[in-house]
C-alpha cells in the first residue's frame, strides 16, 4: 500500500488528484470567466473582472496544495475551471448603460445606483466615488479661461463620450489651439477620471498598418493621439469601422485572433484644425463624427507650472465634482441621441463665472452646484 493512501490532504485519494473537486473549490473562492475564443482569464476583484484569472488560480492553488503544488497539478485543474466557465466574448462584459464607480453601480440612463457584485461583468471601473453635492469649481473656472463658452458642452460630452461602454455617438473629438492653451492638462484630467489602465495611444497610421494595434483598443475607454489624422486617413475604413460601431478584427500578440467592438473614444490633440478640403461630397457624411474644439488664451512662459493638471487630480473633492459634472453630460447625450444637447443651467452657471472675474477658484470656495439637484433642464 502506498503512503499517499495514508495522506490527510482532501485534495488527493488513493495517491490521484481531485482535480474536479479542487476546480470546484476554486469556484467558491474565485469568481471567473474564461472567453472562448483565446482561452484568457478573468477573476472578480474590486468590482470588476481583471485579466489575472491564472495568476490568481496558480497562488490559490500554491496555497492549498502546498508541498502537493506542481505544474501538472495546476494545469489539470485549471483545465477543468477554464471548461467550467468558458463564454463567448461577445457575451461578457457590463450592459453599455451601467458603469462602475468606487462606491456603487451606476445607470447612466435612469441615474439608478446599486451595490457591486460578481454578476455584473464590468472590465473597467472609474476609481472616484459618487456624490451629487460634490462640485468642480477649479476646473469650472480653468476651462472657461481657455474654452469658448459655446464649446464647453462639448467638452463635457467628450468626457461622458469616455465613460460609456460601446460607443454611443458615432463622434471622434478634436482638441485644437496653440501650444499651452490647457489641451493637455484637459486631457491629464480625463485620463485620470477613467484610469490610465483604461486609455490606449494608438495612432491612425498605427491602426491601418496592423491588427496588433487594433488589439490594444480591446476594453479601453479611450484612445487618446497628440496629433491629428490626415485627411487620407480619415478616409481609411479601419478609421470610420472605429467610430462607426462597426464589429472590430484584432490579432494580439502570442494570442489567438478575436473580434470586438471597439468603445475606445478617439480623441485627438494638435494645433491646427483639422483640413477637410480634401474631402468630397461623397464624404460630407462622414464629416458629422467630428467635434473640433477650439483652445485659446496661451497661458504666458513665466505663469506655466509643471504638472498643472494635479491641482484637480489630486484633489478628491474636485474630482468628484467633475465626475458628478460628468455623469450629468451621459444622462443628457444618451436621452437626446447626439452631443447637440442644450444645458441652460450650466450654461448660465458658466456665463456667471465668466462675467463675475473672479479667481481661478483656489481659494476652495465651494459654489453651489447648478446640477445638484437632477436633470433640472
């Protein structure tokens, strides 16, 4: 009789395995979802799924199994979990209308909020907590010294663009104007809203030449290029399929080929406005995706600060307020279809500012905030 008959390891009788039994208890103690098509790993954490599913199965199992851990044990069972929870692609991931907050679930369409859970599929979370008393005064007051007040509703559109999953306008956006006129430092504070996890830099140019590159617009919310495409670019296939909520091709690197469609809101910063001269009657359609947004008023060489952007990133508050900012544009753009929405309160909310000459809103005076109480237009 051998000594492995003898073992008080659960996990093992007769000296064999109990791979579907140790699957199993992987299960109860692992929420995870394997997609069909490239056999990748998802697990629950913090609210959403991560692709870190093997790593967190292979420390589970080191755990359990202790000195019994091997490469073979491991494979065996992660066999079993990967055929236990396998799903289509285009069967996972979160309904377009809800997204992930820090403290809750929320519906961009009703305003509805609930608990995080394992059921709901979410691959990206905005790590900044709901408050609709929160408010945003020293980005309030940042944009409209270098927005055209007519623009600003844009602005807030390309950030709520950037929170959907799916892609809800078939909208790119053009941030435009001379060198220090706060393009940047609006797009830092966007990136820092969604999660720089959550934004990729993939270029026209880089899109057209390879599927690699489409690959990496896979789950981001965003994909932001400090240059702006040619006019011959624009008129690539692959480009308009990207705004066009056309069904994405993507070969990844060491992985299997798979199919999306893409939510990454393209979004693109330079100096010029965009030439469309060259484009044709045909194309006049096409012309409609684009949100060109002027900014103006250089700030001075002597006044510019390093790493401007962290006065509103790091700032809790603040940012809160710009989600809250933010969450109001959604509600807005999705009732109404398109980003031509009006929004007299915060129009007239900006107009005061504007007119009032105050400061830049450093003093952490706290105004009330014309959207706190819900979609009052």
């Amino acid at each position: 009789m051998g000594i492995e008959e003898f073992t008080n390891d659960p996990w093992f009788k007769h000296g064999s395995l109990q791979t579907e039994a140790l699957a199993n208890h992987v299960l109860d103690n692992l929420h995870i979802v394997t997609l069909e098509d490239n056999g990748e790993v998802y697990v629950y954490e913090d609210g959403i799924y991560k692709d870190v599913g093997e790593l967190r199965i292979k420390q589970f199992l080191t755990e359990e199994l202790a000195n019994d851990y091997s490469r073979h044990n491991r494979a065996e069972v992660m066999e079993v979990v990967k055929n236990k929870t396998a799903k289509p692609r285009e069967n996972f991931g979160e309904p377009n209308e809800w997204i992930c907050l820090s403290n809750c679930q929320y519906n961009l369409e009703t305003g509805k909020r609930k608990p995080h859970s394992p059921e709901e599929e979410y691959l990206y979370k905005v790590d900044i907590a709901y408050n609709e008393d929160a408010t945003c005064p020293k980005f309030d007051r940042f944009l409209i010294q270098h927005v055209p007040l007519g623009r600003l509703k844009y602005v807030w559109g390309m950030f709520a663009h950037s929170l959907h999953r799916g892609y809800p306008t078939q909208s790119a956006f053009l941030l435009w104007g001379d060198t220090a006129t706060g393009k940047s430092t609006t797009l830092r504070v966007l990136e820092h809203l969604i999660g720089q996890e959550n934004v990729a830099a993939q270029s026209v140019r880089q899109l057209k030449n390879g599927n690699h590159a489409m690959a990496n617009l896979y789950g981001k919310q965003a994909n932001i290029i400090a240059e702006a495409p040619s006019p011959q670019e624009m008129k690539q296939q692959e480009f308009k399929a990207l705004t066009g909520g056309d069904l994405i091709h993507a070969n990844p690197k060491h992985q299997q080929p798979f199919e999306f469609y893409n939510s990454a809101t393209m979004i693109f910063a330079t100096n010029d406005m965009l030439d469309l001269n060259d484009l044709d009657e045909l194309e006049a359609e096409f012309l409609r995706r684009w949100e060109q947004i002027k900014y103006q008023n250089t700030v001075p060489e002597s006044e510019r600060e390093d790493n401007y952007y962290r006065r509103f990133t790091e700032d809790k508050d603040e940012m809160e307020g710009i989600l809250w900012r933010t969450l109001e544009a959604a509600y807005r753009m999705k009732q109404r279809g398109s980003l031509s929405y009006e929004w007299e309160s915060l129009r007239a909310y900006y107009t005061e500012i504007t007119e009032s000459g105050k400061d830049d809103g450093d003093s952490g005076d706290k105004q009330a905030n014309p959207e706190s109480k819900r979609f009052k237009d």
